[in-house]
C-alpha cells in the first residue's frame, strides 16, 4: 500500500509573517495523525519561520525550486545544500511555471533531480502536458519523456526518495481540472513508464500524485482513484480549510 502526499505548492505568496499565521491554523486542523503525509512547499524567504513552525507537527517542509550546483557564482540561486541545512525535506522540481517562465529544460530538470537527491532531499518532479499537446494527442509521448528524461542517472534505490506529480498544464490555475478517469489514466500510464524503466516493483512503490485545480471539492473523487497517490495542491493549499479537507480525503 502506497502512503499518499498531499502537498501544498504556495508558489509566490506569502510573507513570512502570513505564513506562520497559515500553517499554525493548518496544524491545528490536522492535528492528530493524519493518514497521509503533508507538505507545503513555501517560497525560500518562508522556509526558517515555517519549518519553525511546524516542529512538533506533522507538516513536513518543501521548497520549489533550487539550483543544481552545490554553491558558486550563481548571484541569486539556492543550493540543495542549502536548503537541507534549513531544514527542508522536499523539494519541487520542474515545476510547469519553471520551464514556461525560466527556461527549464528536461536537461536541467534531471541536473536538479540529481542534486537533489545527492543532498538527501526528497523530490516532487512534475511532469505534464499542453493543451495544445493533448488536443494534438501526445499526452503519453510528453509524459514519458519528461520522466524519462528527468530521471537520466537516477537508480532504483534513488527512486524511493522520488514523488512524481501529474500535472496537466491546462489544469493549473485555471480552475479546469482533469476529470477523475483522465487523471488516472495518465497516472496510470505514468506508472507503467517508471516500469519499463525500472521495474514492476518501483513502478508499484512510487507515489504519484495529480495537481491542477485540486480542491476541496475534487479531491476525494481524485483520490479514490488506483493510481493516484496524493496531491500537489496550488490555490487551495492557501486556504487551511479547504487544504485540511484535501489532507482528510487522502485518508
Ligand atoms: P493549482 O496549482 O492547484 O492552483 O491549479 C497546482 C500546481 O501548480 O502545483
């Protein structure tokens, strides 16, 4: 039995002072024991007061993005180094934002990937596909390369530390999310990719999750579905009601 995760990506929102107001309400909502893991990925000027915040709890900490050197002259990045010894656990990877706003590339995405775990970081890479793609029917070749290609180098037991969110570009934001049976179908692809990859038994292990308009209204559909492992949750998880309800339907 995979053990879903549900995590919040708060994207560019969000002071430090806003932050530790959200997730000491978000705590007290999901006090107890959660049968699911709970992440929110916060902006890196969040990352100290929340990861204070949330000692004690059950509300592990993220980042969104990072640089894939250890350190150097990169005026304004963030190492995975750097971000371990703040306390981070998770980050997000490729992002769809990252690689429409920032250039990000499946080669760049793989660089980070592999720093990221070689610092000990968990990663959500997420993989999804255009509008334009879908309409034009290369959902599955979008997704397969963009986890293949993200994974370059990294080996079966890496793989463990490795979540991967679905997340069709057409569904971010924009309140449009994936039906239930066309999330699980990608998921399910998704899976079956990680298999030709890896093997049946990494394929079975790893938690995928879907993001894209997931709220507290969707999310139980979304989540009673086989090869949905948990969710990465944009607009909603700044709101501690509607995310406490997303963490209760994963359970
Ligand atoms: P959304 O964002 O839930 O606001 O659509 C999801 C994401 O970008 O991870």
């Amino acid at each position: 039995m995979r053990r879903k995760v549900i995590a919040g990506n708060w994207k560019m929102n969000l002071t430090p002072a806003e932050a530790k107001v959200l997730v000491g309400d978000l705590a007290g909502k999901i006090a107890g024991n959660p049968a699911c893991d709970v992440v929110v990925c916060v902006p890196f000027v969040d990352i100290a007061t929340v990861v204070e915040a949330t000692a004690g709890t059950c509300i592990k900490v993220g980042a969104q993005n990072m640089h894939q050197a250890e350190k150097g002259a990169f005026t304004g990045e963030i190492s995975a180094p750097m971000l371990v010894a703040c306390g981070v656990e998770y980050v997000v990877i490729g992002h769809s934002e990252r690689r429409q706003y920032f250039s990000e590339t499946d080669e760049t995405v793989n660089a980070k990937v592999k720093s990221a775990l070689a610092a000990g970081l968990k990663v959500i890479l997420c993989v999804g596909e255009t509008l334009a793609e879908r309409e034009t029917g290369v959902t599955e070749e979008t997704v397969s390369r963009q986890v293949k290609l993200g994974l370059v180098g990294v080996t079966e037991a890496q793989l463990a530390n490795v979540i991967i969110a679905y997340e069709p570009v057409w569904a971010i934001g924009t309140g449009v999310t994936a039906s239930d049976e066309q999330a699980e179908e990608t998921c399910a692809f998704t899976r079956g990719v990680i298999a030709e990859v890896y093997s049946a038994a990494a394929a079975d292990a790893i938690v995928i999750q879907y993001g894209g308009s997931m709220n507290a209204a969707n999310a139980a559909g979304l989540l009673s579905m086989g090869n949905i492992d948990g969710g990465l949750v944009g607009g909603a998880s700044l709101k501690a009601d509607d995310f406490a309800t997303i963490v209760t339907a994963a359970g």
